[in-house]
C-alpha cells in the first residue's frame, strides 16, 4: 500500500486539487490511500468554517502520525504542515515527493522578486538569508520565517533520502541547481479530467458571449503576472481586454474589462473566443492548469521565457514568446494581433499538446499504475 498525502482536498480550481481529483477517479484502491483533510459542505457559513477547520488541524493530523514504516507520497507539503512533513520524511520507508511549484527552496513558493519584476534565484543551494534581506513571507501558508527556514535547510539536508517527481524537466533542472546533481529526480507532468476531456468540448457555445482580443487567464496574483497585465493593457488602447477578477484594476480605461469568474461560470467560453490569451507568471514556472487550459481551449497563448520556467520546453513555434519587458512586449503583442498569427500559432500549438499529453500520461500512469 502506497499513500499519497496532501494538505488540499480534490475538488474545484486549479492545479493540485484537480490533479488530486484526476488521480482519486483512477488509482486502485487497493494499491494507493488518498490521505487530505475532508472538505464539508453545510449550508450554514459559521458551521461550515469551523468543522473544516477542526479537520484540517486535528483530524487530518491525527491520521498522519500512524503512518509510519510506509511509502508514500508527499504532495504540497505548505498544505500539510512543515512539522507533519518532517515527521513523515523521518519515519517512513520510501519517501516520494511530487513536487508542485518551487517551494523546496522558496518560502514564497513562487520565486518571483517583486522589486525586480523577474524570478528570483537568490536561495538556490541554500543561501536562505537572502529571504530575510527580500523581506520575503510564505505562501500560501503563513508559516513563521525563521520556521519556514528553519523546514528548507532540513530538506536541504534530506534530499538523497527523497525521490523527487516534478511537474516538467525545467523544473527538475531547477532541482539540481538546488539540491545537487546527484539528487533523484524525473518528470511526471501534470494531467486533470478538464484537460483530457477537451476533445468533445471544443465547439464554441451556442450562447451569446462577448468578445475580447486578449484575454488574461490565471489567478490575480502578482508572480503569475496580474500587476504586469495591467501594465501591458494601459498601453494596448487599441485592443478590448478581459481580466477575470474582483480586485481593482489600476486606472481602468474603456478598453479592459474585469469580473470574476471561473472556468465553470464563463471563463472556459471567453477564453475560446479571444483572439490571444496571456499567461504571464514571472516566476520560474511549472505547467500551470491554466497555460495547458489556454492551450487546448484556444491555442494562441503568450508566456513570458525565463531560466527556468515551463516556456523553455515549449517548441517556440507553438506559443507568442514575451521577455517581461513592457515596451519589447508591447510591441511583439501589437505586431501579432495586426498580422493574425493567431491562426497560425494554433496549428503549431496542437501538435504541442500531442506531445505535451503524450509524454504526461505515459509517465503519470506508469508511476501511479492508473
């Protein structure tokens, strides 16, 4: 018997709980146990918030501390807490890591310095005083610092009892740059149901949706790109802009639209019509569920290139390369749309995702025997 163990239950959004949920419909339950804090539904708010609380910080916990002399996966460990991770990195026999986003060296988990606008790779091998220099606070669980430190150079120390799998080779090479390259890693991939499902629903909606040139598709934070979204759309006047999101958007002229919505409430339907669909995470990047999204619902995706992010895999054939420079991007973006290379990008995009799904089920499904 194998467990995987992770702080997020599977359900709605994006990436891990979709990943959960894609491999809770297909492992054999005679050979995995899913082990994540369960999620209630009552009707009642205050009910609700408590109960899910009580689960998350006692009964999840107590179900952990009798895994002991077994294998397992560890999925997210901000999610699980950084002492449960540590005591089942001690007392377990295999210890398999599915690595999530960059928080094996960054307390941020995404490693993008604001400061800076780019990724950031001032902790690699070890050097996590730079943390307290930047100022830097984790994400998304709000650990102390000098804890959240405190966990990075125990896995610092730990890694050659650790078989670490990531999401894409870039980031296993961004493994290696950390831990060593003798450290014991490979590329599983990323796969959700919404993703292999795309080919019965790729026909536009017969509904009435509203258009837009470029469309933004990610979460509104600021390392996937939301404050540089704002930046590109002040200075492209001549385009219609959608945003989904409830935050404000910085000096919002006539031309960029914003609202909250999610893939199952409109997003799906307004991404399939844009003519470009942007996702711009400045840090160094796995393949997000939102970029493999845009990919298969649309086509014609802008990501930004950096060292180590997910980009560098991508045939640049198959995608709107931008720097993260504004003025350099503004431009190659204007250049596109006057042109209509969008029609062109989608043809190259489709044969990356033969690839791309090609590659992520046979490794997923081979390491998970689903």
């Amino acid at each position: 018997m194998k467990y995987i163990i992770c702080g997020l239950a599977p359900g709605s959004g994006y990436g891990v709980p979709k990943l959960l949920e894609y491999l809770d419909d297909r492992l054999d339950q005679s050979k995995y146990t899913m082990l994540y804090p369960k999620v209630y539904n009552f009707r009642n708010k205050y009910l609700r918030w408590f109960v899910n609380k009580i689960s998350k910080t006692f009964f999840f916990p107590m179900r952990l501390v009798g895994i002991q002399n077994k294998n397992i996966v560890l999925m997210h460990h901000q999610t699980i807490g950084l002492r449960l991770t540590k005591y089942l990195i001690n007392n377990n026999k295999r210890i398999d890591y599915y690595v999530m986003d960059n928080a094996f060296f960054c307390l941020k988990s995404y490693n993008y310095l604001g400061s800076k606008n780019k990724e950031c790779l001032e902790c690699i091998g070890g050097k996590f005083e730079n943390a307290f220099k930047n100022y830097c606070k984790p994400y998304p669980t709000k650990f102390k610092v000098k804890d959240n430190i405190i966990f990075l150079r125990y896995l610092k120390k730990q890694y050659k009892k650790i078989n670490f799998y990531t999401l894409s080779n870039s980031n296993a090479s961004l493994l290696k740059k950390h831990f060593g390259k003798d450290v014991r890693v490979k590329a599983l991939y990323f796969i959700t149901n919404d993703m292999i499902s795309y080919q019965q629903n790729l026909k536009l909606p017969k509904k009435k949706v509203k258009h837009y040139d470029i469309v933004f598709h990610s979460h509104d934070l600021e390392p996937k790109g939301f404050n540089y979204m704002q930046e590109l759309a002040k200075e492209l006047n001549q385009y219609t802009l959608f945003i989904p999101t409830s935050k404000e958007i910085k000096n919002k002229k006539k031309n960029i639209f914003s609202n909250f919505v999610t893939w199952e409430t409109g997003l799906k339907e307004i991404v399939m019509n844009a003519k470009l669909v942007l996702t711009l995470s400045l840090w160094s990047n796995t393949p997000e569920a939102a970029t493999i999204k845009s990919f298969i619902y649309n086509g014609s995706v802008g990501l930004i290139k950096n060292k180590y992010g997910f980009a560098n895999e991508i045939d640049h054939q198959a995608y709107l390369e931008l720097s993260g420079d504004k003025n350099s991007d503004v431009k190659k973006i204007d250049n596109f749309l006057k042109k209509k290379n969008y029609i062109r990008l989608r043809k190259h995009s489709k044969i990356y995702l033969e690839k791309y799904f090609e590659k992520g089920k046979k490794s997923m499904h081979k390491f998970f025997n689903i």
